[in-house]
C-alpha cells in the first residue's frame, strides 16, 4: 500500500500542483469468508479487509469547485462546492464520490471547496468491493481529520449507495473497509451491529480467484432478492408476530412454513437461515482450528448461492468445481453479490501454487479468459498514511 499512496501523491502534485501539499486516505476492499446475502437481512458476515485498497489524495481548491480525477478512469468530474447538498446523482462512478459528499452535509459538515484523486487497487467489478472502498476512503478525505465515529462513518457511507448510488446494498462492505483487521477475520452481526475479530488458524490459506466477468443481471437480481425476502419476512410474520426479518427465524422453524409462501420465495428464505447457521459454525470452526469443517461450510455455502438463492454463475460454478476437485483445496465459494466476480478458495498453503495453475489452465482453456488470483492478507481498516522522513509512508497515529 506505501507504494499506492506515494503515487497518488505525485500524481496530486502534477495534477493540481504541490501546494497545498495533499492528505492521502486510504480504504481497503474486502473478500467476504462466509455469510453472502445475510447482511441486508440483518443476520451475520465474516469478511477480511484486503490490502488491496482505493488511496484518496486531497487538498483544499480555490476557485469553489469540488473536484474529483479518477487516476484508475482517467477521467475527472467537478461540481459548485456550495450545491452538494442539493446535487443528483449522474449514474456513474462519481455517484460514490458526491453521493458521499452530500451525505456528510446532510449530517452537518462542512465540505468546502477541494480537489481529489483516487487510485484503486481493488479491480472493478471484482465484487472485492470497490464501491466501499471509494466511499470510505472519499469520507475521510473530506472530513480531513475530522472525528467522526467508526460506526457512523461506514452507515454514512452506506446511506451514499442506498439513497444517491440507489443501491440497496447491506452494511457489511463499509463495515468491513472502517473495521478491517491485520491477521483476522471480522464477524459481523449486522443487526447489533456489533463485530468480533476472529483470528484465522494456522495452516490454510485464503485466495480469491476472479472469473473476469460481471454479468449484466446483477444489480436488477440483488434487488429481487432483497425484495423476496421482504416477501419471506411478510409471510413469516402474519403467523409468527416475533418475525421482523429472517435473521429471527431458524432453518428448522422455516421447514414448517414451506407452503406459506410461493416456493421461490421459501428458497430464497432457506438460504438466508441457512446462511446465518453457517457463519456461526464457521466462526466455532476457526476457534477450533477445524479446518476441513470449514472447508465444506464453504463449499455448502456455495451450493446454496447456486440452487436456492440463485446468484451464481456458469464461471463461479466452474471454478469453484474445479477447485474443490483439486489436492490441497478444503473448499471453495463465490464471494459478493455474484453473477461474477471472484470466488474465494481455502488452501492448504504449500498447495497454493500447484492449485492457482491448474485452476488458471482449467479456466482458460474453458472460457478462454485468463484468471487473477489474489491472495487474501487480511489488512487494518480505513486510515491516513502520511509521508515520513525518508519517503516512504506509514499508517499515521490515531
Ligand atoms: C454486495 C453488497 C453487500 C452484500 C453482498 C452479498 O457486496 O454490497 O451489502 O449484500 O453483496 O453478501
């Protein structure tokens, strides 16, 4: 990361000049272990922050604009800096940015007139989160110091993409980016919206693997999704008065209610319940060190993304089937929102190489595009980085 943040420094200075000197944030993407689809049902998630993360390099502006210039796009947006708090979103990436910017105004904040860059590491369309990587980072940047509580600043966050961006996304890709961990796991209930940092056990290691593909289906799908399992909450909660979202119902409860709603509905639900189960197995899993148990959560975590909650791919499938088939691999899963992206496999480390090539041969020569693999180095959460004295730069104090 010290080599990301010094670039978008240089590329402030040449871009906007180097004075004022600018303030570097950094937010990081994450790869989600186990718990897909529950966060917005308000149940539990087990993500890592990656250290492949979006650096924000800012400094105030003179001439009234709020400036932003994509290094990753090459492209550059500006609004008047007093109209944020009534500005409308454009559909495209700099949605994040001033989706972000108005939030913050709306919570009371000043943003006056500054210039942005941002350079990310994580690949679009990955499903490595790299929207929450942009809000997060872009949040810090302009409260520059500011405090603002962990907690409120990924809601804020997530109130940019559910109301500006207008996707209704769960908290777990903000959390995650404000609350990462060095080492750890973070599980997370996204109710309480209390979090536990799990360690994860010697001998495995994570990758995520990207098919390369994001197929067009998925924002229109997710919000399916979050509609069927309102419907699911409904049906739940004419019987059950108790039910307010499918975190209060149990996969056993559920089975009694199969004729209560349409049976695509009940799928959806099932995997939910499911879901939530497996996390905490998951979680009693990693204290164990039980790593073949772990292992096949992942692997049933998949199959039910892929046969109830329908959210896999042909290219998620091959991988993850492939994989699994490999020496050295404990289990395989898509990670994120699905119809592509990447799927994250569990290996016994002194097989990673061996399984990353055949599993890039594989793929090839299936579907004639090359896979990324990137390890999954669980990293600390949202920061400054400053520049010290010898030109290399750090996570600054506090
Ligand atoms: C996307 C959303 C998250 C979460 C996942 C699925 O990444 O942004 O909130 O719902 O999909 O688990």
């Amino acid at each position: 990361m010290a080599g990301a943040a010094r670039f978008v420094i240089e590329r402030f200075r040449e871009l906007y000049g180097a004075s004022p000197e600018p303030r570097v944030f950094l937010a990081p993407g994450r790869v989600n272990l186990i718990g897909e689809h529950t966060d917005y049902n308000l149940g539990f998630v087990m993500p890592v922050a990656l250290d492949l993360a979006c650096c924000t390099a800012t400094a105030p502006a003179g001439d009234g604009r709020f400036r932003v210039f994509s290094e990753n796009l090459g492209e550059s947006r500006d609004w008047p800096a007093a109209g944020i708090a009534s500005a409308t979103p454009a559909r495209d990436w700099g949605d994040y940015v001033l989706g972000v910017a108005r939030e913050l105004v709306r919570a009371g904040f000043d943003v006056p007139p500054r210039n942005l860059l941002l350079y990310s590491t994580v690949p679009v369309g990955s499903g490595l989160s790299s929207s929450a990587a942009i809000e997060v980072s872009t949040a810090l940047a302009l409260l520059e110091g500011r405090p603002m509580e962990p907690l409120e600043l990924a809601k804020l966050c997530r109130r940019a993409e559910n109301q500006f961006v207008g996707m209704p996304c769960g908290i777990m890709d903000q959390f995650i980016s404000v609350f990462g961990r060095d080492h750890a796991a973070v599980k997370i209930d996204c109710r309480s919206l209390e979090h536990e940092v799990v360690p994860l056990p010697e001998g495995a290691e994570f990758v995520a693997v990207n098919t390369m593909v994001k197929h067009e289906l998925g924002s229109s799908a997710y919000r399916e999704r979050v509609a069927e399992c309102a419907a699911a909450v409904e049906a739940l909660a004419r019987r059950l008065p108790h039910v307010s979202s499918l975190r209060d119902v149990s996969t056993q409860a559920l089975a009694g209610f199969e004729g209560a709603m349409p049976p695509v509905v009940f799928r959806r639900a099932r995997h939910v319940t499911g879901e939530n189960e497996r996390v905490q197995a998951f979680v009693a899993a990693s204290r164990s060190g039980d790593l073949e148990r772990m292992g096949r959560l992942l692997v049933e975590s998949h199959n039910s993304l892929r046969h109830d909650y329908q959210v896999s791919c042909e290219e998620l499938d091959f991988l993850v089937d492939t994989a699994v088939r490999l020496e050295g691999v404990y289990g395989a899963r898509m990670t994120g929102g699905g119809f592509g992206g990447c799927a994250v496999l569990m290996i016994r480390p002194e097989k990673t190489v061996a399984v990353t090539q055949a599993l890039s041969e594989a793929y090839e020569t299936g579907f004639r595009l090359i896979p990324e693999f990137y390890p999954c180095r669980p990293s600390e959460g949202a920061r400054e980085v400053a520049a010290d004295s010898d030109g290399s730069f750090t996570a600054a104090e506090g």
